[in-house]
C-alpha cells in the first residue's frame, strides 16, 4: 500500500510511478493533492478520469514545471 497525505502534483506523480513500477503493491491512496490548491505553473505528470489515474509518457516522472 502507498498513501501520501497532501503531497504536490509532483510527490503524487513520483509516488504513482513507484506504485506502477512494483508488482508486489496492491493498493494505492494518491487523491492528497485534490484536497488543496494546485501551484500555477506545475502540470502534467497524470491524469484521472473516473477514479483511474494514467501516468504520463513524457520522459522523467511527466511533471512540467514552469515557475
């Protein structure tokens, strides 16, 4: 099981990374960073459409940052 409790777009996207990477991890809370404000300039990484989350396929963990 992987949580986090309210990490940024890019703490949710390594995290979701690593879950996807280990077939051993069953489970995965990674919804911390619905429950605040997201940072300008910082997307990408993945998206969630109906509950699922898909990764991105751009290089690194898929996080723009433009600050």
């Amino acid at each position: 099981m992987v949580g986090c409790m309210l990490e940024s777009r890019i703490g949710i996207a390594a995290g979701a990374h690593f879950v996807a990477s280990k077939k051993n991890i069953l489970d995965a809370d990674l919804d911390g960073f619905m429950v605040c404000q997201e940072c300008e300039g910082i997307s990408g990484g993945f998206d969630i459409e109906g509950g699922t989350m898909t990764l991105s396929d751009k290089p690194g963990i898929g996080v723009d940052v433009n600050m």
